[in-house]
C-alpha cells in the first residue's frame, strides 16, 4: 500500500467500526485456540500494528511478533506497540519452523501476487495444533476504488479460502462471510456512489455511523459465537488449524 494509506490505518484503526468488528473476531477464536493458556502469535502483515495495540492488553500471556515489508509500517508498529516488529515478506517468513500457536493475516493475503506461499510459510512457522486466521474481502464482482486505492490484487470466495487453506496443509476449521447487515450499504458505496476523493474507505465515520456499525458487528459476532456461519458480506474470514 503507499504510506498515506498506512497513516489512515494508524490514525483510525483504535476507533473505526469495522477495525473494531475484525479484531473482536480475531480475539476469539485466538481465545479459543489458547484455552486458558499462553500463545506465540504472529501477525503477519501487521501493518501500523493495529490489532497488537487493541489485543495485547488484554491478554498478558500472549507474546505477539509482527512483521510487514514496508518500513513505515513497521515504524509505526513498533512506536505503537512494545511487539517484535519485523520488517520482511509474508511469503519469506524470518522465522524457524515451529515458532508460533497461532498466525494472524487480517486483509493481507490479498495485496499479494502469491497469496499460496504466504499460506504455506504460515503452515511452516505454526507448531503442529496451531492455528491461522485469516480476513480476506469478498466477491470478485466488488471490486472497486477502495480495491485500487489500497493495491488490492484479488477478492474472494468462502470455498477458494477454504481450499487454499488445504492446498497449504491446514484443515479448515471455520469460514463464513461476515459484515452482512450492511452489506447492501457497502455495495451502494462501493458500486453506485461516486469514488471518494480521499482513495480507500478508510476513515472514522460519523457518531450514528459508527454506532451502527458496532451495532451490526456485534449482532452477528453472536450469530458466530452460536457456531453458524453468515452467507454473504464484505468479507471471509476463516480458521485454518496446522494437523497435530
């Protein structure tokens, strides 16, 4: 992505609803995969290192690493969280195989030309029963400026997730699209509205917006939590786990 975007990202991430949605449903399922004890967990493609700042607070046993190929990003991760922060290729991880219990890729697989090796090299540095998450926005047919505007490469089905979480050794867990309820609203954002001037959707909103947004996030993150899955929305998201 260029550095504006990578500012956007630090200066909205602790208080934008979708930011807010993501990391909520990250949280549990590295929850989850901890029960009740301590996790390595990387975040690969950590950017400006939004996700450490919102989790690690809250979960002292966790030790957290990151790591991002462009400078900026990992200047500004490390100034904003006391992680390991690394500056390298997802698809060239600088770690040991059998590193970590779990590896995070929140909308990173695709900005990438070879979203396959990311995966593989995540299944590499998972100790075998670890786990990795990943976010990935949907639906070709969505493509649009925001998709631009960030260097976006590919959007995605639930089935191609899943199947290229196989293709790289781990057994899918989970996968569902979410942010449904709003779905509509993005479509007519991102498909009948003029583009923005400022590039990518990246911003806070208005107190009403973001309330809303919350709002929705919330009411499906319980429809998730009951172990169903959603059938449409702006995003996939998906657990893969690496066989014990």
């Amino acid at each position: 992505m260029e550095d504006a975007e990578y500012r956007k990202l630090a200066a909205v991430e602790d208080r934008m609803w979708y930011f807010r949605g993501l990391h909520a449903l990250i949280e549990r399922e590295l929850t989850v995969a901890a029960v009740g004890r301590g996790l390595a967990v990387l975040d690969a493609g950590c950017g400006a290192g939004g996700l450490i700042r919102r989790l690690a607070p809250g979960h002292l046993d966790w030790t957290w690493s990151g790591i991002d190929l462009s400078p900026l990003a990992c200047a500004l991760a490390r100034e904003r969280t006391a992680a390991q922060i690394v500056e390298a290729s997802v698809g060239a991880l600088p770690f040991a195989a059998e590193s970590f219990d779990a590896v995070v890729s929140a909308d990173v697989l695709y900005h990438l030309d070879d979203d396959a090796a990311a995966l593989r090299e995540a299944a590499r540095v998972l100790r075998p029963g670890g786990v990795v998450v990943v976010n990935v926005p949907a639906f070709p047919w969505l493509w649009s400026y925001h998709d631009e505007a960030v260097h976006g490469r590919r959007r995605y089905r639930r089935r191609e997730l899943q199947d290229k979480l196989r293709a790289a050794g781990l057994e899918p867990l989970r996968a569902t699209y979410w942010n449904t309820l709003l779905f509509p609203l993005v479509v007519a954002r991102r498909k009948l509205w003029a583009a923005p001037a400022g590039g990518s959707d990246v911003q806070v909103y208005s107190a009403p917006v973001e309330g809303l947004g919350n709002l929705a996030l919330g009411l499906e993150r319980a429809w998730l939590g009951a172990g169903l899955r959603l059938p449409w929305g702006s995003s996939v998201f998906a657990v893969g786990r690496k066989p014990a």
